[in-house]
C-alpha cells in the first residue's frame, strides 16, 4: 500500500542521517604549536529538503474513497459485486484510515520541521533559507543551492585544537551524522576520524537498508515515467598534513613528506571499505 510505504520511509529518512557528502575535497592541518585548520569544497545532499519534503507534500493530497473487489468465497478468488453493506464498511474503514492518516502526518511534519531546525521542507523558500543560515555561521565561505537537495560549499575555518571539532555543525539543527571529528586528547594527541566518509557499515551516511527503504518509498510514489529517485554519490579527497608526530593512520601509502612536515591522504569512493582515522601527537 503506498501510504503504508510513504509512512515507513518518512519515519526511516528522519531517524537516519538526513545529511551526506557528495563529491568533495577536504583538508585538515594541524601543526605542533596547537593551531589547526579545516576546509570542505563540494557537495553536501540534504536529503530533508528533497525527499523528505516530497513525500510530505504528496502526504497532504486530497484522497478519494475507492471500493475495492469483493470475491466470491468458493476459493477460486472470483470477483463479485460488492453488497451495500460491505461497501459502507469498506468506506468506514477507509475514513477510519484518513483520521488516523492526518494525525500521522502532522506529526510527520512537526518532526521534518524539527530535524531542520523549523525550517518547512514544504516551503518554496525552504532550501534558500537553509543557505542563509549558514552562511551567518563562521566558515562557511560560500553556498549554493542547486536543487534537489543539493548544496555546493566552500567552508574554511582555522583556530586552536584546545577543544574538540565537528564537521558539518548547522545552527538550530540536531546533532547530524559528522563527516569529520577531531578529539584533542590531555596529552595533546588529536585523534582524527571521518565517519561520514566511510560505508555505510561504519557509520558514513544512511544504512543500506534505510536506502534501500527510502527509495522504495519514494519509488512507490513516483509517477509513471518519472525514473527512481538517486542517493548521494560519495567521492573525494581528504588530506592531513602536520609538523606533529604521526602515531598511527589507516591510509594505504602512510605519511609522505612533505616542506611543512608530512602529509596523509585518503581517496574515497563507494568502494571505500573503511572511514580514515588517524592520531596526531603535536606540541614539543
């Protein structure tokens, strides 16, 4: 039943990550005097402002009642007229179904709202007034909204690791999946990781059965002709580079040197089988 589908993949987009990395470069500097910069150039999908508010919108359609087939009970699944009587019940059922529909749905709402920090998916303006809102914040630089969910960024922020980071942070939002975090550990290692360019398996982005779910979903509600709605295409570069003392990594070549120090790179595809990590030991 496609309201039952369109239920169960608003509930799974709003409880997974509702924020993922496109194609993308990003950059991490730490030096040993504790300062430290962070740069992310690309895309970034906001699966709220494109599925989410899809799905919302067709939830709100004016429905009709429609009999459905009655069948002759001689086990052969004949159709038959439907008696007056099982029509009205049919139609009962169907306008009990409505009322508890528009609860749902407005609770649907209320938690779309919530997880975009009360912004409307369903406004027009939805998807611009996310881009001012970022840009208020410190570091993002520029962004552009292309449609369809998708933002390009350009977010530079430099300053002192004496505390933890996390990126992507957006003003009034929950906390979202992090692509990136730096832990400042008390005998000044930093400890890197970037869960959100890794699989699935390790956190990166929606579950696979939560995509698979999404889009099924919305596939049920698509209309004939239009094709299969497309998740976020993971692909980039991070790149560390330090004057610290690297004590351990997961890249496949290991830290190359470099004039300012060395410099660790990962390349990330779909078929990138584990998120980068990496520990920093700076200061002396």
């Amino acid at each position: 039943m496609a309201l039952t589908g369109m239920a169960a993949g608003l509930s799974l987009l709003l409880s997974a990550c509702l924020i993922s990395p496109g194609k993308f470069a990003s950059t991490i500097d730490l030096r040993k005097d504790g300062t430290f910069a962070y740069g992310y150039q690309g895309e970034i999908h906001m699966l709220g402002l494109s599925k989410l508010a899809e799905m919302g919108s067709k939830a709100k359609g004016d429905a009709e009642f429609t009999a459905v087939p009655c069948y002759k009970d001689d086990g052969d699944f004949e159709e038959r007229k439907c008696t007056k009587e099982e029509v009205a019940q049919q139609k009962a059922d169907w306008e009990e179904e409505q009322k508890s529909a528009v609860e749902r749905d407005k609770k649907n709402a209320e938690m779309m709202r919530a997880m975009l920090g009360g912004i409307d998916p369903t406004n027009p303006q939805a998807a611009e007034e996310l881009a001012d809102r970022l840009r208020r914040q410190a570091g993002w630089k520029t962004v552009t909204y292309k449609g369809n969910g998708v933002f390009v960024v350009d977010f530079q922020l430099s300053g002192r690791i004496d505390h933890d980071f996390i990126f992507p942070t957006i003003e009034r939002f929950p906390a979202a999946n992090p692509f990136v975090i730096l832990n400042r550990r008390a005998d000044g290692a930093v400890r890197v990781e970037a869960p959100g360019f890794g699989p699935s398996a390790s956190g990166g982005g929606m579950s696979n059965f939560a995509q698979l779910m999404a889009m099924g979903a919305a596939a049920d509600e698509k209309k004939e002709g239009e094709e299969a709605p497309e998740l976020p295409q993971l692909e980039g570069t991070l790149t560390l580079t330090t004057n610290g003392a690297i004590l351990a990594n997961n890249t496949d070549e290991g830290p190359v040197a470099t004039t300012t120090g060395q410099k660790l790179e990962w390349k990330i595809t779909p078929r990138s089988t584990t998120a980068p990590t990496a520990l920093v030991k700076l200061g002396g």
